[in-house]
C-alpha cells in the first residue's frame, strides 16, 4: 500500500493483510529516514487486540472487510 493507502486505512479503521494473515486496523504510520529516502511502515493491531506488528508499507494489502476477522 501506498502512504495515502495506509492513511486511509488508518482513519477509516479497515483491516488489512500482511503475509498472509488479516489485521483489524492500522493503529499508526511510522516514517524513517534512511541516507537518502523515507520508509513508511504501519503498526497493525492483530485479531484478538493485545498486540502490534511493524509492516513495511509495501507489503501490506487493503483486507476485504471485517467479516474476516
């Protein structure tokens, strides 16, 4: 996804995937700096609400709706 992707999934409260496995929402966009670009990864809250995982934005899709979780 996208960094605009991301942020709308963030303030719509979508689920999203990441390898495989469908998160309920994204609960905040990170920004690095390396020597010459910005890597954008998202913190994903998983099914049950009791933990994160830190995506890098590239590999993680827009789920198909909150059935899925």
């Amino acid at each position: 996804m996208t960094g605009a992707e991301l942020k709308a999934a963030l303030m719509g409260e979508y689920p999203v995937r990441y390898a495989g496995i469908t998160y309920q929402k994204v609960t905040a966009l990170i920004y690095r700096k390396d020597s010459t670009r910005i890597q954008i990864s998202a913190e994903l809250l998983d099914r049950t609400g009791r933990a994160v995982v830190i995506a890098p934005a590239g590999k993680i899709e827009r789920g198909t709706s909150n059935a899925e979780i």
